[in-house]
C-alpha cells in the first residue's frame, strides 16, 4: 500500500552563505532513498488528474501554465500539491587542485526529494490568500559548490539528510481589472479560476520568490518541469533578493495594458550574503523593475522581457579585498570589508515559437561585477540560449526535449578575488592561475507517463566549472520524477 503523504508538504532549498558547511560525501545512500522514492510514487496522481508542471507558481502572466485541477477546486478554497525527486552525479574529472569550495574531482551523486502543499483562500472577487508548505530533504553534487551555473535547480547549498518542514509562500494579490477583452484564468497552483480583462492592476504581497513574477520564460524557468541548471532557468546575472532557500518579503504591482506589462517591486534582502535571515529593519534592501511586450509573428507567439535591479546592501567591494589580502599575506576574504553600497544589474529574456511544436529563447545578463553577488551565485555576464521542442511529431504530444547552451563570465575584480585565494557564493578552488569563461550545455527528454507523471533524464556538459580551466570539463548526468495535482 501506499503510504499517505498528504500531511507532508515539501520545499526546495537555498543556502546561507556565511555558514560554510564542511564537505561532506554526497554518495547516494540507495536504502535511504527508498522512502522518498515510494513516496513520490504512491502521490503521483491518476492520468485523469495529471497536468503539466508549472513554471512560476504565482505568475499572473498571461502565459499561464497548464491547469492543475486540484485536490480541492473550489470557488473559496484550493488545494493543490507537487513531488519532485531528482538524482543527479557526477564523473571523475581532471583536477590538479581543489579549494574549500570546489567541486569534488571523484564520481559521485546526490539526490533530492520535495513536496509542497498549495493551500489558498479566495476571500471575495479577484483577491487571493495562498500559504505554501513544504518539506526537502537531500543535497546537491558537492554541497552545492564549485560550479557557478550550478547544475540542479532543485538543490541549494544547504542541505539535510533528514526532511523538514517550512512555510516558503505566504502571500495575498489582488487584481483590478481595467476594462477590455475577458479571459477565464485557469485554476493552478497559487492560482484560482477566475476572469481577468485585458487591462489590469494586480497586487502582490507577503512571502514569495522574486522569481515567480521576474525573469519568467515559458520554456527555461522551472527546475521541476524543464531545465535544471541554475544560469538556464534564471538568468545568472539576476542576483534577486532571497533568504537561504530562495524566498523574500515584499510587494509588487503589475500593470497590464494591452501586450505591455510593468512590474515594479521592492525586497528585503539578506542580513549578510544569502543567510537564513532577511533583515527586517528595511535597511538592506533591493529595487526590481521590469517591462514585458507580448507579440506575434506569423502568428506565432513570443515575448521579451527586460528586466533591472539594484541592491542596497553591506557587501565586498572585491577589488579592496584583494588589496588586503596581498598587504595580509592571508587568503582574500569578503567578509573584512563590507560597507553599504548599491549593485545594480540588467537583462532580457526573449522567447518565440517557432512551429506549432518549436520555440526559441535567449536569455542575457550583467550585473555589476565590482561587487560581490550577494543572493544568487557568482556569474557577472551570462548568455544562454536554447529550443524546446514537444513531442507532437511523433504521437508523443506532452513530451518535450529541450536543449541550451550558456556562457557565465566572471568579472576582472571577481577573478583578480578568487586567485588571491577568495571564495564565493559557490566558487572558490583557492586560487586561479588560468580564468576563462564557464561553458555549460543541457540536454533533456521529459517522458509523460500516462499512469505515472513525468519523468526527465538530463545531461550537462560543464566546461571550466567555477571560471578554472585547469579543472573539468564536468559531465553531470540526472533523472527527475514529478507529479503535481
């Protein structure tokens, strides 16, 4: 029999920079993952139930995804629920050294297990409440370090052999509509059946990820349902503001009119560089502004996203620590010389479809490489690009395939801080006497099983993992079961 789960909810996590957790072995223990593996099973909904994953779970784009319908789907409650179990390794590799924070040079795997309860209340017309509980279990491939774009968007640094519970959303939005053509919305995760013009105001407040509303693409954003690698699913550059597992505090409004979007919002960051804990004296904090255009060409549909940010905040000017270190003789280390300064950042994000089964997207970013990466990881400039391709050609519809390639860039300061011996959000091999730029490309084949969900295998290739060309190149080889109702 299956095991009833349903009181377990689950989450994804992020990690605290400051507390560097001493490496570990991420091998596999396989009687471990037996639970979690039934479990994700036993949950997996009937084929009547089952929808496509979801990409930013309380996005109000107009490219929204699938319905789910819900384990409760009514006009004032819903209940809605997700698994996700990845297992991802590693190959041995060419490595003459290693840092604190490198990458292991020996084969190896980890794994990671969620699952997360949608639990919304829909109080009167176009208002919402959602709280989303979770538990996680599981690490990423060398404790989540030694590679920028890192390879798991399901794993963070911080990592438990032993799942826990945490409210990771807890937010409520209201939407105003303003005149022009209806459409029914519909019902998904943090998301209810309801009609939305055209024309609209919607506000957003409470807990939630930055990300769910920013820097969205239909066919890169969602670790659980396409990609996996951090610098495809997100734009690298995109250093949004976030506790240890990905989440902030803030509020956001969202102007539609017509195919043109404006969002602006403000988020606390972290107390310190990517730590547990957002600093609720308001006096760290980050600015986000972004400006969608909705098209069509040859009928076919696409969007570019343009998206800025600035974040105030007590961080390393990366130049002045590296001076230190050379007049210390001691490795460089951000830590000794953060002051309040302002680090602002741009991107787009395009995508367009190409056939009635084809579409493209482009990611490209910069941020202010002076500084050190405060939230995300350590990449300056990054451009990626890729297809998805669904499985309509051969009988196989709700299947995709999605291909990409990237290449993260790290600063002349970010370089220069981590030969002297510095470390980073997740780089860091003590030092760096040959810096280049990170290569990565992923390939993926997402599987719908009829009476099971989805099942993804995945490879990347990582071509000097952590900017080090005396390391690597990395293969990293995956498997994904999901299902969410």
């Amino acid at each position: 029999m299956c095991p009833d789960i349903d009181q377990t909810p689950m989450p994804r996590l992020m990690p605290p920079l400051p507390a560097r957790p001493a490496a570990r072995s991420t091998r596999p223990d396989f009687i471990r993952l037996i639970p979690a593996l039934l479990a994700t099973l036993c949950f997996l909904p009937p084929p009547a139930a089952l929808a496509a994953p979801a990409g930013s779970p309380i996005s109000s784009n107009d490219t929204a995804s699938t319905e789910s319908p819900g384990l409760i789907d009514s006009d004032l409650f819903a209940l809605h629920a997700q698994s996700t179990f990845v297992w991802q390794g590693n190959d041995g590799f060419h490595a003459p050294y290693s840092g604190s924070q490198s990458l292991g040079r020996s084969a190896r795997g980890a794994e990671t297990w969620d699952l997360t309860l949608y639990a919304g209340l829909h109080p009167w017309k176009g208002s919402e409440i959602w709280v989303n509980g979770e538990v996680d279990q599981g690490f990423g491939i060398g404790n989540t370090l030694g590679i920028a774009g890192f390879p798991s968007g399901e794993a963070y640094k911080i990592g438990r052999a032993t799942p826990y519970f945490r409210i990771q959303r807890a937010f409520w939005r209201q939407t105003i509509n303003l005149g022009g053509p209806q459409e029914l919305e519909n019902a998904d995760l943090d998301l209810f059946s309801e009609p939305q013009s055209e024309n609209r105001l919607v506000i957003t407040a409470g807990k939630f990820a930055v990300t769910d509303l920013y820097d969205s693409n239909s066919y890169a954003h969602d670790p659980r349902a396409d990609f996996l690698n951090w610098s495809v699913i997100d734009t690298g550059t995109y250093d949004y503001a976030a506790d240890s597992w990905g989440y902030s505090a803030g509020a956001v409004v969202e102007w539609y009119q017509g195919r043109w979007t404006l969002r602006s919002g403000g988020f606390l960051m972290s107390e310190v560089p990517n730590s547990p804990d957002l600093d609720t004296s308001f006096h760290q904090f980050q600015i986000d502004e972004e400006l969608e255009e909705r098209h069509t060409i040859g009928g076919k549909p696409g969007k570019i996203i343009v998206t800025a940010f600035v974040s105030h905040a007590r961080m390393a000017d990366l130049a002045t620590a590296t001076r230190l270190a050379k007049q210390t003789g001691q490795a460089a280390d951000d830590a000794l010389v953060r002051h309040f300064a302002n680090r602002p950042g741009i991107s787009l994000t395009v995508e367009q479809t190409l056939t009635r089964d084809l579409a493209a997207f482009l990611r490209a970013g910069w941020s202010d490489g002076r500084y050190e990466a405060y939230e995300f990881t350590d990449i300056d400039r990054t451009l990626a690009g890729g297809l998805s391709l669904d499985g309509t050609r051969w009988q196989r519809a709700r299947d995709h395939i999605g291909l990409a390639g990237v290449v993260n860039v790290a600063s002349r300061q970010e370089k220069a801080y981590l030969a002297a011996g510095g470390t980073g959000l997740l780089a860091g091999d003590g030092k760096l006497p040959h810096p280049g730029a990170e290569h990565i490309t992923e390939l993926y084949y997402d599987v719908a099983i009829r009476a099971l969900g989805h099942i993804t295998l995945d490879y990347q290739w990582i071509g000097n993992p952590a900017y080090n060309r005396d390391r690597g190149p990395v293969s990293v080889f995956a498997i994904r079961l999901h299902a969410q109702i």
